[in-house]
C-alpha cells in the first residue's frame, strides 16, 4: 500500500477525502492475519471489505472489520455457532480475530443481490406463500443461530432489507455476523423480521438505516391499504403486523414459534426446497443487474468514523499469502444462467 492509501490510519480528524480512500481499488489494510482490500459494505460496527491475495480479489470471501468492546467476548462461541445455522441459510464465517480493539471475521461472500436493491424491480413480488417462505427461511436461521453456545446466547441484532441477500441460485441467505444478546443498541430480532417481511410486502426499502416505533408503524398501517392487503391474505398480514408493534422491552416471540406459524402460510411449499416459479421470476428480474452492490461515499464516511479510534489495530499490509478454508460450493445456477464468476 503506498503513502497516499495510507494516510487514512494516521489521520486525526474527520476528513470525507481520507474515508473515500477506502472505496478505492488499490485501497489495502493489513486486520490480522487478513490483507484487505477496498470497502464493500457498511456494517454494524464497521465495514465488510474485500480480501486480497496478491493483487487478486478474491471472490468468495470478505473480511468483517468492527469495534470489539472488551466486555464482548463471543470470540470463542461465534464460529460454531455460524457453523450449525450455516446449512440454514446464515452466510459462513471461516475464522475470527481479535486485536487493540478491534474485531475481524473472514467470513463468505455470497453472490447475490441483497434484498434492498430487489424491492421493485419488475415482476419479483413478495406476497403469499412467497413472503411466507421468506419469513419462515429467516425465522429458522435465526432460530438456529440463537441456541445457547457455551452459555452464550448470540442474535443478528440489526436485521434489515440490506442484510437478506437473494443468492444465484435463489435461496435466502442472512448475512452479517451474531452478536452477544446483551449487546446495547441492538433491534430484537423479531422486530427487525416484521420490518423485513412489511418492506418485502410493500416493495419499499426504508429510508433510515435504523428502525423506530414510529416508522414501524407507519409501515403497519400500510399493509392495510387498499392497493396493498389484497397480497397477504388476513391472518398473514396480522402476523407481519404483529412484530412490527413489538415493545422492545416486552415479551418477544421465539423464533421457532415464528418459523413454524410462517411455515403454516406456506400453502404447502417445503421449506428449504427452490420454487421454480420464484426462480424464473428472480431470473428476469435481475436481468443486467450484477451480483453484489457498491457502498456509497455516505457508507465509507460511516465505516470511517467507526474505526479511526482502533486505527493501531490496522495497519499497511505486509507481504505474505493467505491460506483460506476452501469456500462453500455455491450450487446450481438460477434456470441455467451462469454464476457471477463464471466466465
């Protein structure tokens, strides 16, 4: 990494020209035994970033950098626990660090389109069994993700349109790494399911990156237009409407009661089976629109701002090879489309 790319570890102010450096190509930091390359996405508590080997991207891993407060010590129980919801759908951490404040997972990238960019595009429509299934797949890996580890009990925390990626063979996969169940200024779960299925239903992506009783009721009261409640049937919608009214601080539903009560509005469709009416619609509604999606200046100023104060813990690379752990085959393609990296 030269100077110029460096300059972003020693600064000591806000500067947007310094965090923009990070979207850049030839950007790289050493995290651990991890050569990173430039930000791919904004995170909870920092930044998902490309991982490099040589001058190489490599595709089918990333690198999760965050703030790791001392109290938080889920090191030991994240990588088993991700283990056991991976088959689930939760995408695959590989290995887990630690170093001056800071946290990295090298987890699997996966290929696909993050549901916040599907809302809208032409003829993919959540509604009916299809956002039943939906709610069912997230509801079951967060089920799994959240059995006790070693006395540690392990949430998503901030589930969102943007953290349910629609991979190329049309499955449902959870991304972002568990956190501690007592880590402060998380969403419960169940709210953040409600909030998922009710911009899925609506074919909206909420303006805020954070949810709020307000805002969640704003998107309850939605579903129940006219030009919207003929696409759930009643007991459906009421289900969805239900956790968006969720009190934080009150009693939240298990995530295997909320499995299993989706699964019912499934009208039949196994869960864990591709539909290939659902397939065909993915297929011609990506058309042109390649896997993956590019942070915005806004994200790298965020990301930024998160990790300036843990800038001892990152450093310019250092030359060696990374040896990974041989990724997850990614399955069939969607309808005989090719993968993204295929070519």
């Amino acid at each position: 990494m030269n100077g110029d790319h460096a300059l972003w570890l020693q600064a000591t102010r806000r500067d947007s020209a310094s965090a923009a450096r990070l979207l850049a190509p030839e950007f790289r930091m050493q995290v651990g035994s991890v050569l990173a390359g430039p930000l791919l996405a904004r995170t909870l508590r920092g930044g998902l970033f490309a991982v490099v080997d040589g001058d190489t991207i490599l595709p089918r891993v990333a690198v999760e950098v965050g703030a790791a407060p001392a109290e938080d010590q889920t090191d030991g129980v994240l990588v088993e626990a991700v283990r056991a919801a991976a088959s689930h759908g939760l995408a695959m951490v590989h290995a887990t660090g630690r170093e001056a404040g800071v946290r990295w997972a090298l987890v699997e990238r996966v290929h696909g389109w993050p549901l916040r960019v599907l809302l809208g595009r032409r003829g993919l429509a959540f509604s009916g069994r299809r956002l039943a299934a939906l709610g069912a797949e997230l509801a079951d890996v967060l089920a799994t993700m959240g059995r006790a580890q070693q006395g540690v009990r392990l949430v998503h925390g901030r589930l969102s349109v943007g953290h349910v990626l629609i991979d190329v063979t049309g499955r449902a996969r959870l991304g972002g790494s568990p956190v501690a169940s007592d880590f402060p200024g998380l969403v419960p779960d169940a709210i953040g399911l409600g909030v998922t299925l009710a911009c899925a239903a609506l074919a909206v992506a909420p303006a805020s990156a954070t949810s709020t009783p307000a805002s969640n009721r704003a998107l309850a009261a939605a579903l129940d237009r006219p030009e919207h409640s003929g696409r759930l049937s009643p007991s459906l919608r009421k289900l969805v409407q239900s956790l968006l009214v969720l009190d934080p601080r009150g009693f939240l539903p298990s995530m295997s009661v909320l499995r299993d009560e989706f699964a019912r509005h499934m009208e039949g469709l196994p869960m864990g089976m591709p539909d290939p009416a659902w397939g065909r619609a993915l297929s011609d509604a990506v058309q042109g629109l390649p896997p993956g999606h590019r942070p915005t200046a806004q994200d790298a100023q965020a990301v930024y701002d998160e990790l300036l104060p843990h800038v001892e813990a990152l450093r310019p690379p250092r030359p060696r090879v990374l040896a990974l752990v041989p990724p997850p085959d990614l399955g069939a393609p969607i309808d005989g489309a090719e993968r993204p990296d295929a070519g």
